[in-house]
C-alpha cells in the first residue's frame, strides 16, 4: 500500500450532507407517544430512545438506515454514529459518500482525534458551536483505492464486533442476577420456597426465618476525602461521566491528574452510586482502586457475605426509583444516603445468603473481567485507528493485525 496510491481531497468533493428535521411549532404534530426513536446527541451517546415520532408522517429522507453515518454538528461538535434507525435530529446530519469512497471508512476516519479537533475548530459559536456543512466539508479527506478502505475498516470493525459480543454478554449476566435477586429478595420465590410459610413483620409478609432490616443495616457510606495533588496524577479517576447508565460494569475512567478539587477514594470491589440527578441510573462495582467525583456515594458492605445483596439491591430499578423521588433540589437534584440507608429489605437466614452470593459473585467477577477486555480492545483500536486510516501501517502488516483480532 502506498502512499502514492492515497488522494487527498475535500470531505465537499466525495461525500453530501443531509440534515436532520428541525422540531419547531410546524412540525410538532410529528411527535408522538410511541413510534419510531427521534435521534437526538444525547440519545445516541447513551443508547437510549426517550423521544419519539410518527413515522407514517415523518418524510422519508429524515429516517436513517443502520448503514448510515449520523454525524453531530450542535454543542458536542465532531460525534459519529452509525447502527441506529430512527429520525435524524437538526443537530445532526447524514453524511452520504459518492461513488469510490467506502462509507465504514468515512465513520473511522472521523474518528479519529484529530478530525475532531478540526472540526471542533471549525464550529461557529461559543455557547452553542455549530459546525455547518460548508465549514465540513472543507475538512481534508485523505483516502486509499476501495479494497484497501474495506481492509482497513474490516480490522477496526473487528475490534468493535468482539466489544459488543463482550457487552452483550456483560447484560445478559446483569439482566440474570437482577432477575434472581428480584425472585428471591422481593418476590420471595428462592429455593425451597414452597416448604416455608409467610409471617408478618414490620415490612409486611415475608418467609419464616427471614429478618426485617434496611440496607443501612448491610452496608455504609464511606467518605475517605483526598486532595488530587496527594496521590499519583496516574491514579485511576472515575467520574459520573464514566458510568454508563444502567450497567454495574465500569471500564472507563481517567486519571486523577485532570481534576483539582477534593475527591474520595474508593477500593476495587467497592460500589458507587451516582447521587446528582439519580434518575440517570449510575451504580457500578469498582475495578481499580482509585478515586472519585464527590457526586458519588461510596458504600461499602459491612461484610463479605452482603456484597451481593447490597449490590443488586442499590442498583434495582426500585432502590434507584427511591433516590429520585426522594432527592433534593430542583436543577441538580442530589440524592441523600441519609434517607435511602432506611430502604427495607429482608435478609434470609445465612444458607441461603451464601447461596446467593456464591451463585452472583461470578457473575460480578465474569462481568468485570469483561469490561476490562473492553477497556483492552478500545485502547488497541484506538491506537490502531490513526494508523490505519494515515496509510502508516502497511498491507503485510494490516493482513497480520486482522488475523490476530478475528482468532
């Protein structure tokens, strides 16, 4: 491969732009309660689908196909994604490659780094940048004939195929012991339920042998407050903008070296919850030991034995329910491990609380073991990434890299 058989153009000479349907008083009539997901930046950063619309009345050109690359132009300027139906928002735009050009090597070429900061430089506007389609596509685009940009793109979609199968993986083992946890510890359906009657108690019925307690029983805050310039600038940090929302699995964080104020340590194995705007539903097991924001709760069993309990119980779509409605404040609502340490929860006898704990633990395990193959797989292809789409690593090379991802 080389470099003589690469052209440089203007992103304006082989691709076009389609922009997204602008929401306003005219075309409010095309939201709707149920239908086809609007694909606003915050849903598709998240995965989420909160917004919907009509799509027997949305025109047709608005309404992207999985192969499609949606690109981000409003506030978080330079974004890229693809994968996702649903209707394209304003602040966003298709981007259409004429014939020649490969469009899984259009997506991976403006992800890289530096194409972002571009065009974040490019953007107009200092409390809302907006990138326009001129200023895109005067970007530099520089390309390789189309079996070498299928080639390419092939070894870094392999990467991402290995980190969904992972992630898939990582839910199905969440969505399984939140399931058994919601068997035995709410309906109360555990092993040999059949065989033992129902006594009242001041949570209302629960199994015979059971004890009423409350998750502060179980488990505690813990605030160990340290000052950034006291520890390693390497030592790992974890912001609510690392945690996904509704997964226990943390494989992203940074160092704490970028923040300056106070922070709380945590050890691996220790949970956090994310208390500012609780509905987000952030709770996740550490990995690392490491320290973070403030805007997180650290709790902490107060023995082995009720790690599993605490865990799936303050990540329960219930548990997280309570901290919403009982969080205070009005734009940045704050939920209080005063109020929530009261939950009630019943414990079973000590049998059945290793049972639990030894069938969720390796899941836990499994789940993080995961989630740092993720980590692994992202940093590779990361790393990859601008090397491949500059040309720098040659055929031979590109062959054996391929080879060893798909294994």
């Amino acid at each position: 491969m080389t470099s003589l058989a690469w052209k440089t153009v203007t992103f304006g000479e082989v691709v076009r732009l389609e922009q997204g349907l602008c929401f306003n008083k005219k075309t409010n009539h095309l939201m709707a309660e149920h239908g086809i997901p609007l694909l606003r930046i915050a849903d598709l950063i998240n995965g989420t689908e909160t917004k919907f619309a009509d799509e027997g009345r949305v025109p047709k050109k608005f309404i992207s196909d999985p192969k499609d690359i949606i690109y981000s132009r409003t506030g978080q300027v330079g974004l890229v994604f693809r994968g996702r139906i649903g209707v394209v928002h304003n602040n966003c735009f298709r981007i259409i490659p004429k014939d020649g050009v490969e469009r899984d090597f259009v997506y991976w070429y403006l992800r890289q780094p530096r194409i972002i900061e571009t065009a974040r430089s490019l953007a107009s506007g200092a409390a809302q940048p907006d990138l326009g389609h001129d200023a895109f596509k005067s970007i530099i685009f520089r390309y390789p004939p189309p079996q070498t940009q299928r080639q390419l793109s092939r070894i870094l979609s392999s990467y991402d195929d290995l980190i969904e199968n992972n992630t898939r993986r990582i839910k199905i083992l969440e969505q399984m012991a939140q399931m058994l946890y919601r068997e035995w510890f709410v309906n109360f359906r555990f092993p040999g339920h059949e065989g033992v009657k129902m006594v009242e108690s001041e949570m209302g019925l629960i199994p015979e042998g059971w004890a009423p307690s409350a998750v502060g029983k179980l488990c505690g805050e813990v605030r160990r407050s340290v000052n950034p310039s006291d520890i390693p600038t390497d030592t790992p940090y974890i912001g609510l903008e690392h945690m996904p929302r509704k997964s226990i699995a943390l494989s992203e964080w940074g160092e704490s070296g970028q923040v300056q104020s106070t922070k709380l340590r945590f050890l691996r194995g220790e949970i956090l919850f994310g208390k500012i705007r609780p509905y987000f539903h952030k709770v996740g097991v550490t990995p690392v030991d490491g320290v973070c924001s403030s805007d997180a709760i650290v709790i902490v069993p107060k023995h082995t034995d009720f790690f599993s309990v605490v865990l799936l119980c303050v990540s329960s779509e219930d548990f997280v329910l309570q901290a919403t409605q009982t969080s205070q404040g009005t734009k940045m609502p704050r939920a209080n491990w005063n109020v929530l340490c009261k939950y009630p929860i019943a414990l079973p006898p000590k049998d059945l609380l290793d049972r639990f704990g030894g069938t969720v633990v390796p899941m836990v395990e499994l789940i993080n073991n995961l989630s740092f193959r993720n980590r692994c797989l992202r940093s590779t292809r990361d790393l990859l990434l601008p090397k491949l789409v500059s040309g720098e690593i040659e055929t031979p090379q590109v062959e054996s890299v391929l080879e060893g991802v798909t294994v």
